[in-house]
C-alpha cells in the first residue's frame, strides 16, 4: 500500500530542495558576474562535436569578458560584497546538496560512522 501523504511530501520535498540548489546558483553565477569576475569556460573539443571554437573565438570572448568587467558601475565596494554574496550563494547551494544527501543516506552514515 502506497502512502500517498508520504509520496507527496517527498515530491515537494524534492522540488524545492531543487528550486533552492538552482536558485542559490544562479544567483551567485550573476553575483559573480557584477563583481567583475566573469566566469569564462573554455569549451572542452570532442572530435564529434557538433560545433567547435576555434582560439581566435575563445580569446575574443576573454576579451569581451574583461571589457564588461572593467565598464562596471559599481565603486569597489559594491563589487566586494556582490564576491561575498556570490561565495554565499555557492555555499548555500553545496549545503543544500550535502543535506539533501544527508537526508537520502542518513541511517546509514549514522550507523556508519556509530561503528553500531
């Protein structure tokens, strides 16, 4: 027999445990992104990739990248706490992950590490 109470509680469980892994993320991407320090990813090359960047292309968006971060309107300290607020948000996101796998295998850890 299903319990369908449990089931639900465990759907919204899941859902804004996931909400709030994105959200925490997106927001420090865009918090790191308004203290000047533009994440710029080099794409990995696959010989069956359908698109490949070329160097010219990779260093024209490093450049693009360094020219927004240098025509910023915030005073340094703004930028500062935007970097503080930025590591927040990816802390939030990797405690949010930690709980959800603690909440997952937690039992188990606990007579893990209980030695029982």
């Amino acid at each position: 027999m299903i319990d369908w109470l449990d089931f639900l509680l465990v759907l919204v469980s899941a859902l804004v445990g996931a909400c709030v892994v994105v959200s925490a993320y997106a927001l420090g991407i865009r918090l790191l992104t308004l203290s000047g320090r533009t994440p710029l990813v080099t794409p990995a090359e696959f010989t069956d990739a359908i698109t490949i960047v070329t160097p010219a292309e990779i260093k024209a968006a490093a450049k693009r990248a360094a020219k927004a971060a240098k025509k910023s309107p915030l005073t340094e300290g703004q930028k500062r706490l935007a970097l503080i607020g930025a590591w927040g948000c990816f802390a939030l996101s990797a405690i949010a992950v930690l709980v959800g796998i603690y909440l997952i295998l937690g039992e188990h850890l606990t007579r893990l590490v209980g030695g029982a």
